[in-house]
C-alpha cells in the first residue's frame, strides 16, 4: 500500500503509539497516508480506537512477524 | 462539535500512581479531548522540574510484584525503596513505557492545563519555584468550572 510518510513506532508501549501517530498526522493533509509500525500487542485495539474517535480511517492493520502495520488516512 | 473534555484529579505522588493521570492526559489529548489535571496533596510531586524524588516502596505495597519474596522486615530496611524505584524505572524503560518525564511532556506539547492546589502547596509549603512553568494555581471551585462540563472525570 502506498504511504506518504512511515512512524516507527517498534518498542514502544501504551500510550506512546497513539500519541506519536497523532503528532505525525499533525503535519499531514487530509487524504496523505500514514504507515506505523508497532510492536505493541495493545496498539491493535487502540490503534482502531483512535481512528473511530478522531475520525481518520484505519485502511489496514497487518500482522508480519511479530510486528503490527497500520495504514492511516489523515481526515 | 465542541472538543470532548476529560478532568483528573491526581493525589498521589509515587511512582506507580503518577503514571496514570499522565498516560491518559496525554491519550485523551491525542484523541481530541480538552484536559485538565488537578494536582493536590501528594500529586502536587508530579509537577516538580525534577521528579526523582517521586519514587516507589514495596512496604505496605503487597500486590507489588517482586523478583524473590521479601519480607516485610527486609522491606523496612534503609535503601530499600530506592532499589525497588530504579528495578521498576529499569523495567518499565525495558518495555517500552516511557518515562514520567517524557509523559509529562507530552501533555503539556498537547495543551493538557495542569492546576495546583494553592490549598495543599501552601499546606506543605511548597516552593512553587521547584515546580514547572505551566502551572496554574487554583482552588476546588476551578476544578469545579472545568470539571462540571466533563465527559470523563476521574480521582487518582
């Protein structure tokens, strides 16, 4: 999937994923993609919280080798 | 729509309890969400510009997970609370969790309002030169103007 700007996100726990991938998608525009990548099991469940809550579209969410990748649509 | 608001009111000043309020503040802030945080009695360590001294004892703390049993008597022993604070700092840095410091931080980068009890830093006659910066200073009635318009609450 194409992505306009990624955030490594590997080893870190609640909440940091959630607040890193909101300030990444601060300086994006409506439409861009973000790519995150986590490594906390956690961040499944919060990650599709955050986007229900603030409205910007969870595309995708992959597990591939222990890790977790989310594509995230800028509202 | 008007933001979402969340207010806590964080009361204690050791290391596990500090976390919370800060975790939250700063995820409600990133989901959009007005926060405010009251810090009074014990919560008011959590605004120092140095947090060391916030630190965490196993005494009178049995659900506190340890590496080998200790027994009370062993708990009481001076030193003590400083080794368990620096095995959870180690532990809590190992997986991941960040710091007090960097949540803190975080929160105010968000716009989370931290408000001290005026009651309780001049209770303990606290210097408020040893606290940070963006710090307001108020009483429960500000808390109550904030706090009474809220879709969270919460006491820590």
């Amino acid at each position: 999937m194409n992505f306009d700007k990624e955030l490594n996100a590997r080893g870190m726990s609640c909440p940091l994923p959630i607040v890193k991938t909101k300030k990444s998608l601060a300086d994006m525009t409506t439409g861009q993609v973000l790519k995150v990548i986590s490594t906390d099991t956690g961040s499944v469940k919060d990650m599709a919280a955050f986007a229900e809550q603030t409205g910007n579209a969870l595309l995708s969410t992959v597990e591939e080798n222990g890790e977790f990748v989310f594509y995230m649509q800028k509202k | 729509m008007a933001n979402k608001k969340m207010a806590i009111i964080a009361t204690k000043g050791t290391l596990d309890m500090a976390y919370p309020p800060f975790i939250l503040g700063s995820t409600a802030a990133a989901l959009g969400y007005d926060v405010q945080i009251f810090f009074t009695f014990y919560g008011l360590q959590l605004l120092r510009k140095d947090l060391s001294s916030v630190m965490i004892s196993p005494l009178a703390n049995p659900a506190m997970p340890m590496p080998i049993p200790m027994p009370v008597m062993v708990q009481m022993l001076p030193g003590m609370e400083s080794m368990a604070t620096m095995m959870m700092k180690q532990k809590l840095k190992k997986h991941g969790v960040a710091s007090l410091e960097e949540l803190r931080d975080l929160c105010l980068e968000a716009d989370v309002k931290f408000v001290a009890c005026q009651m309780t830093v001049d209770l303990f006659e606290f210097d408020k030169s040893e606290f940070i910066d963006n710090v307001e200073y108020g009483g429960a009635a500000t808390f109550m103007n904030f706090a009474g318009d809220t879709d969270i609450c919460l006491f820590v």
